[in-house]
C-alpha cells in the first residue's frame, strides 16, 4: 500500500514538472524553491486531527488522507521546505483546560514527525530548517496560537519553549487577562488593557530573553504598536495580509507594514478569501496582489508565506491546498519579481527574523527568568487557586531585575535600528 502511495506522489510531481515544462515561470519557481525553503508560518493540520481523530494517529495515514488541505503527497508537490504547524486550542478553553490542551496539541506534532521520519524532521532553529531542507524532508516547527494557552503563566512559556514551540500569537479571537485581540478593533469586544497590561510587557521581554518569536495575528493596531516599540527582536505576523487591500481588522495597516520594515519583521500573508478580499471568493491573482501591496510599502524584506490553510474555509480559486502554492511563486516571477526578492519572500526574510531573534537570545543570556507572577487579582476565578501570593489584594510587583531587562531591551532596539 505504502509503495503505491509513494508512486502516486512521484506521479503528481512528475505531471507538475512536465506542466511546468510548459510554463517558464512555474519552471523557475520550482527551480528557485529547489535553491531555498519554503517556510510557510501557519499551518492548522493539528487541529485538523484533533477534531477528525482526537489526535489518535494510528487511526490515520497522512500520506492517503484526502480531507484535509495538507497530506504527504501535497505537501510533496507543494515543496514545501519548513512549515509551523499551529498548536491551537479555542479561547472557549480559557481559564479551563487550555494549557492541557495545548500540550496535547504540541504532543501531537512531535509524534507527528515521529511517525514520518522520512518526511518530517522536527525544528527548532533557523540552522535545523536548512538541515532539514538539505535533506529533502519538511522542517517541523510549532507556533501557539493564542496567549490564553499560557493561562498567564511565564513559567509555562518557558517549559513551552523547552517543548520546541518557536512562536507565540498573543492572543486569538479572544482577550487574554494581559492583551486585547483584534475584535477590540471592530467593536465586537471591549478593550481591557489599552492594549498590553504591565504583564503582557513582562512576557514580551520574556520571550526576547527566550528567543521565541512574537506574533502579532490576532492582535488590536495598539498592541502591535505597543511591541514594536518594545520588542528587541523582530517580529512576525504569521498569517495576516494587507489592510488597504482587504479591510479586515486581522491585517496589517499600512503604518504598520512601514514599522514592520523598519525593525526587519516579516508579515506572511495568509490565503484566506475574508482576508484577501474581504468576500467569499478569491482567485490566485488577488493573493499576489496582497504580496506586490506588502513589498511596495514595506519593501521585499519583509514579506513571506503564511496560507492558513486546514484552518479556513474558503481558499482562492487556484490554491485549494499546499500543493498548489508554486502557482503563487510563478505569478510573483510573472509580475517581474527578481529572483532575489522571490527568494525572500520563500524563506530568506523567515530565516532572518529567526536568526536576529536567535542572537537576541544570546545577548540576553545572563539575564536571569523573570518569576514575578501576574498579580492575582487579574486573572481570580473559580478554576484558580491562590496558593503563594501573599497579598492577594494588590498583588505582584515588578522586581527591579525585570524592571532592569525591560530598559535593557529597550536600549537593544535602538542599537539595532542605528545599526540596521
């Protein structure tokens, strides 16, 4: 059975290449994603098989699965060289089971690659992408979709990045006790932070000290402004597009493209029809139209891939799966991108980012973990237990040591853009 399998797949590439044959541009972009990786930022398989097969993976075959965007084969033919495979759980968690849930969902990645060792190899840096990539296998990373999966906690951040998450979205479709998510924007929610919270800034420095990447999804223009401001490190919208083109509160304004580009972060832009023409259609064209709008106002540096897909339900007319993202690459050559700006966008600009975050990291090293807990009385509730908080009231103080690495991130931003 395996064996058939594996000659459908060298079938599909073999039907892809003689189309290509036909079209110098889908040549050149396969060519060009044999040179450099693919690194897609959002990908929501797991969820996929939460839902589908309560993560019990012995009850799938993701190289015959054919309900879902992503399986093997596609993922074959779509080329694709690193993919951050979302850990998502909904904000109906929230103050219940979200970080067990999570970790249910980091589990399930990690047996993923388990599973296929001929295809998938577990990553977490910009140098395990490329060892990954250099043998032929899709580097596999994890991003947690939503700060309410920490349930507020820093020291569940760190044990999260010691599991190999490599990116935390702030917040989802929800406030967290710390950060106001992007229906702030709409109206839909109110805004309890103006933004951040002294908290939210405490783990915005923690994860620069981590080396984790922030991702600024899901999140109102205030906090975004508020974390470009501060963050020492670059950041990344995992999967977002561009406001001016599709009005929805989850993309990425103009003066925020601009910001993004001068603090060398990356905005990889997601397939979704919302998002890419604010209806329920969508075809190829319009997605690069999203990719020419974010180079021409942010420049090529920051643009990148991040489909969403096996996380939406409408995807443009031309990218109904992962298979199809070379079609994206030939446009972008087609509308006259050089190859070095297609090569950014493909993962040159991701691989960057992560390395910048990387030597942030390093910078920080003596800087001890920041312990101080969120103040009680921000996140008490029912399902909350108050052990080791002395006053409950008032609850915890910034320690000078935080108070300390907060400047020092500080003082590290303006160094790097004098010198950027």
């Amino acid at each position: 059975m395996l064996s058939k399998v594996i000659s459908a797949a060298y079938l599909m590439l073999w039907i892809s290449s003689c189309a290509a044959a036909e079209d110098p541009y889908m040549t050149r972009a396969l060519q060009l994603m044999s040179e450099t990786p693919l690194i897609d930022g959002h990908n929501d398989l797991p969820w996929q098989l939460r839902i589908r097969f309560n993560n019990e993976l012995n009850k799938v075959d993701l190289n015959t699965l054919d309900t879902t965007h992503t399986n093997i084969p596609k993922i074959k033919e779509g080329r694709l060289g690193a993919q951050f495979w979302s850990a998502y759980v909904p904000c109906e968690s929230q103050y219940k089971d979200a970080v067990r849930q999570t970790l249910e969902q980091i589990d399930v990645v990690h047996r993923m690659c388990q599973k296929y060792p001929e295809t998938f190899m577990f990553a977490t840096s910009s140098h395990d992408i490329m060892t990954a990539f250099s043998m032929n296998k899709t580097a596999s990373l994890i991003g947690v979709e939503g700060g309410h999966s920490l349930d507020s906690s820093l020291g569940t951040l760190r044990l999260m990045y010691q599991l190999g998450v490599r990116y935390l979205t702030l917040t989802h479709s929800c406030n967290t006790p710390w950060a106001d998510n992007w229906l702030v924007d709409t109206g839909a929610d109110p805004s309890e932070h103006n933004g951040l919270s002294a908290f939210g800034k405490q783990l915005i420095a923690e994860m620069n000290r981590l080396g984790m990447l922030i991702d600024l999804a899901h999140l109102t223009q205030a906090v975004m402004h508020q974390v470009l401001d501060m963050s020492a490190a670059p950041v990344i919208f995992s999967h977002s597009s561009a406001y001016s083109l599709c009005p929805h509160k989850r993309n990425v304004p103009d003066d925020v493209l601009r910001r993004v580009n001068e603090t060398r972060g990356i905005v990889m832009v997601n397939f979704y029809n919302d998002y890419v023409t604010c209806s329920k259609t969508a075809n190829l064209s319009d997605v690069a139209d999203h990719f020419d709008h974010i180079k021409k106002v942010g420049g090529a540096g920051i643009v990148g891939f991040g489909g969403d897909y096996d996380g939406v339900g409408r995807l443009p007319e031309g990218l109904e799966d992962v298979s199809k993202v070379p079609k994206v690459v030939a446009e972008l050559l087609r509308r006259g991108w050089s190859d070095v700006d297609v090569k950014a966008a493909l993962g040159n600009n991701l691989l960057r980012v992560l390395n910048q975050t990387e030597r942030v990291r390093d910078g920080l090293r003596d800087k001890s973990p920041d312990d101080v807990p969120i103040p009680y009385d921000e996140v008490k509730n029912t399902c909350r237990t108050s052990y080791g908080y002395q006053t409950l009231n008032t609850g915890a103080v910034h320690s000078l040591s935080t108070l300390g690495l907060l400047l020092t991130l500080a003082l590290h931003a303006v160094i790097t853009l004098s010198n950027s």
